[in-house]
C-alpha cells in the first residue's frame, strides 16, 4: 500500500493550487484522510481531515482559504488551496487510517509535496 501526492510547486501570493494523493495497493477500506503540513523548523500540523462519510475538518489557518475532497471509488483526496500566502510554505503530506486486505487498520503517510508561496 502506497500514498502518492501531487500538486505542488511555486505560486504567487494571492494565488491557488490543488493537491492530489491516491492510495493504491490491497486495500480492504480507507476511514480518515486528510492533509498535514510541515515547515522549516516547525512541528507537522493538521491542515484538514475528511471521513469517508464526508464530514470535514479544517485548521483555523486555513478555514475559509482551503477546501479538502474525496473520492471513494478511486481512494483519492484532494485539496483545493485559494489565497495562498508566504505562511503556508511547507512540504505537505497525505495521510490515510487505512486497512490493508491483509493487516490491521494504522496510518499511512505519503512522501510529501513541496509547497512554496512566493513572488
């Protein structure tokens, strides 16, 4: 079982993007995903989460400016970022409470996608 992110990359302030991780592999199910983000020097933090029933959870830095998504039938989340700003440079990362078809329900992260707010 694997998480790959896409996505990122350079954008003005002001300006958006849209992130992108599928969850492939044996998968029996797939309860929360949602988007963490790290910065230089800083603790990784809760962007957004999403359950499978589709109920949202945002961080207060990003409510109102950030929109996360959900496919169940392809196992992909997305997250939709308007009116970026220098403060949400980070390497996000994809997160998943997944069950394999063979194991037990635990996290899986994926690798992380750089994200840069500048002009």
């Amino acid at each position: 079982v694997q998480l790959v992110e896409s996505g990122g990359g350079l954008v003005q302030p002001g300006g958006s993007l849209r992130l992108s991780c599928s969850a492939s592999g044996s998968i029996f199910s797939i309860s929360v995903m949602g988007w963490y983000r790290q910065a230089p020097g800083k603790r990784r933090e809760l962007v957004a989460t999403i359950t499978s029933g589709g109920s949202t959870n945002y961080a207060d830095a990003v409510k109102g400016r950030f929109t996360i998504s959900r496919d169940n039938a392809t196992n992909t989340v997305y997250l939709r970022m308007n009116s970026l700003n220098p403060e949400d440079t980070a390497v996000y990362y994809c997160n998943a409470d997944l069950r394999p078809v063979a194991g037990y329900m635990h996290d899986y992260w994926g690798q992380g996608t750089q994200v840069t707010v500048s002009s």
